[in-house]
C-alpha cells in the first residue's frame, strides 16, 4: 500500500508485491501528451490492464514511454524482463525481472515507480523537510533523497515537475548509487 508523507508519494518495501496483486482499484488513465499521439491511455495499449503486471520488450516500453508522460525506468538491464504494472492513480511501476520469471511473482526485485503529483518538486522539498532523510546530489541536477524510514527507496524530482520517481533495490544502498549517478531516465 502506497504511504503518502505531505505531497511525497512513499512506497513500503512490499508495496509493490501489492500493488502488482491489485486488480480492483478502480479506473483511471495516464496522461498523454498531445504532440501527435492518438490521446490513448495506458489501458488502452494492447497487453496492459489496470492493475496486472505484463511483461514488455524494451520497445514496447520506451513506445508507451513516448505517449505516457512521464515514464521513468533504468535502461535494459543484462539478465532481465521488464514487467510493467499501471495503477488506478496514474503511477506506473517499472520492475526488473530475472529472466524467466513470471510477471506478478511476489519476491522483491529493481522497481522503477513513477508518480504523478502535481507539485512533485515540492512535496519532496516539504517531506526532506518534515521527515529524516537525506538530500543527494545527483549526476542529473535532480533533487533526491533518502529517508530512514524507507532505507530501500531513494525518490527524486526536478524543479517545476509535476512527477516523482521512486527506484526501489532489495540490495542495500543499490537504489541511492542508482539515482547519484543518473540512471533513472525517461523511458522513450
């Protein structure tokens, strides 16, 4: 279950199992942008429901990416599939699965979590602000932190932005090394 602190969306560590098991969270679509896309939504996309975890190609990704704005994930990855899950809020989750396993497995692996909000930039700042984390320096100029309660996450953000990214690793300190150094790009 998602955790918001002020405006900062915060993922618990077995949130992502859950929100890969939720199938019933009601309807909602993802922003497009309007430069020549058809306007449809991520449900709409051949292969993905609301809700159910669909294993993409790398194409199939970066072509959702080019419609659904913004999209975030880590690049292709050796020795993985990328299982994409749409949730009812607009947040689209980007999980790194070892070849071979199946889509919705339940074990905890690499998540990449965009979230739509609309002052992202600031409810990061305020949640830096109001909780114990600490502020990174990132490759990208983006605003990242870490907090204590989340030690698993690293979130970041840009001025002005209207989106947080959360990178999710089961390995210790892997998603904050992940963020410093620039590798949550824009799927497109």
């Amino acid at each position: 279950m998602a955790l918001r602190l002020g405006r900062i969306v915060v993922i618990g560590l077995g949130a992502v199992v859950a929100v890969s098991a939720a199938t019933s969270w009601g309807v909602a679509t993802l922003t497009t942008r309007t430069d020549g896309d058809t306007g449809a939504s991520a449900q709409e996309r051949p292969g993905l429901t609301l809700g159910v975890p669909t294993i993409l190609s790398a194409k199939e990704l970066t072509d959702l990416g080019a419609s659904v704005d913004p999209l975030y994930w880590l690049g292709e990855r050796d020795g993985t599939q990328l299982e994409v899950t749409v949730v009812y809020d607009d947040t689209v989750f980007v999980r790194y699965l070892p070849q071979g396993v199946r889509a919705g497995a339940s074990e905890e692996y690499l998540t990449v979590a965009t979230y739509r909000v609309s002052a992202g930039h600031e409810g990061l700042r305020e949640a830096i602000e109001n909780e114990e984390a600490e502020l990174l320096e990132t490759r990208t100029g983006a605003v990242a932190a870490t907090f204590s309660s989340h030690p698993a996450s690293t979130y970041l953000t840009f001025p002005g932005a209207a989106f947080q990214v959360e990178v999710f690793s089961p390995t210790a300190g892997e998603a904050r090394r992940l963020v410093e150094n620039g590798s949550p790009v824009p799927a497109r």
